[in-house]
C-alpha cells in the first residue's frame, strides 16, 4: 500500500536553511503537500506540488520533487524560531480518491 | 482568512458511551473529511463526503462511525459506543475542489 516516511526530528540554528525531508512509495502520486502544525493548532497548509513538477518556490519556502527517487523536500531558507513546528509531508494519488496519507511528521527545533 | 472550526476542543468520555464530534467547513466548500492521529503515530484518513453522501471511507471507519450534514453549515462524525482505542485527535477538514484540503483545530477525545 501506499506509505509515506519522514525522518523524527530535525534541529537548526536561527537564520539558517532547514531541509525536510520524506519519501513515498506509491509512483501514482499526483500532488504532494507540506502542512504545519504548530502545538495545539490544525494543520496548516503550507505548499503542494504537482508530480509534473521539480520545483515550486514561495517566498521562503522551496519544495524539490525527484520523482525517480520519489524524494520531496522542503527548505525553509533563513529559518525562524516560529517555524519550529512539527511537519507533515502528504500524498494524493491518482488512485487515491479524495484521501490524503501522510507522513509521521518531522519536529523541526529552531535553536537561538 | 476563512478558517475551518471544530467543537469541542477536548471531550472526555466513558467507555461505552457516545460521542459527536463537530465541525464547521468553510462556507463555499464542497468536500468534507474526517481524519484521526492516535497519539504518537501518523495522521490517517477517516471518511470523505461529497454531495451529501459519504464518497469514500478506510477500514477505520467501520459501522461504529457516521457522518451527518445535518443542516448547511456543520458536519459531525459520531462515534458509537466509544472504546479506549478511540482516543485519539480527531480532525475535520474541507476543500473548494479535490486539490487542497483545509483542515480545523482537532478534538482531543479521550475515553476513559
């Protein structure tokens, strides 16, 4: 089935880049998303990416998307400590329906 | 910015009992979902609803579980005769078309 993996934690320094990473099995995926959840907050939306694509930016953020290697990433360039978060890569794929399978979360610590 | 509200944000039950979860999508949404996180693991889809019927669901949401747009602005996920296991942060979540889902806050629910 499909699965979704993504390392546990990952710590920075302020001002620096932070990568995310996460990997997907399911070569039918269509979009791939980030979300944020900060604590006791929802999911947020962050970016998605379409599987047409190798690169979205947005301001900060920057996804890359190797479909060969089904490998996403997410740098987050000039990293704050507001966006210590936890975050979740996700897929929709073609087969999917309408469901989204995530990934287990990446607890991102923002160091002074 | 319109956003997705959920109610309670805590509910605490009894073995047994029964309990409805509610959620507010945002206004011009067609899509809602359900999806639950068991503490420490991933976020899994529940049940998705489309045109006031359920368009697909996972071997989660069994006959314990229904769904309901009981007039034009809430959608509730009820859970029969709850168990341990249910405890969990339960998450609404609705979208405009098939491409990005907005998800709310969560209840926490905790079966005691």
């Amino acid at each position: 089935g499909e699965d979704v993996e993504q390392s546990l934690f990952l710590s920075v320094r302020e001002g620096d880049s932070s990568v995310i990473n996460c990997t997907y099995t399911d070569s039918s995926s269509t979009y791939l998303y980030w979300y944020k959840q900060e604590p006791g907050a929802g999911l947020q939306l962050l970016t998605y990416i379409f599987s047409n694509m190798d690169m979205k930016q947005d301001q900060r953020l920057t996804v890359l998307l190797n479909k060969k290697d089904k490998h996403l990433s997410l740098r987050i360039a000039d990293t704050q400590t507001g966006d210590s978060a936890i975050y979740f890569c996700a897929e929709r794929t073609f087969y999917g329906g309408q469901n989204f399978v995530f990934g287990p979360g990446t607890r991102l610590s923002v160091l002074p | 910015e319109p956003e997705v509200t959920q109610t309670p944000s805590h509910q605490v039950t009894q073995m047994g009992q029964e309990v409805i979860l509610r959620c507010v999508p945002i206004s011009n949404h067609l899509y809602f979902y359900w999806y639950r996180q068991i503490l420490g693991q991933k976020v899994e889809f529940l049940v998705s609803f489309y045109n006031n019927e359920i368009s697909e669901k996972s071997e989660i949401f069994d006959d314990q579980f229904s769904v309901e747009r009981p007039d034009g602005s809430n959608f509730t996920l009820k859970i029969r005769s709850t168990k341990l296991e249910d405890s969990a942060m339960y998450f609404c979540a609705s979208s405009r078309d098939i491409y990005e889902q907005y998800f709310g806050p969560g209840t926490r629910l905790t079966v005691t």
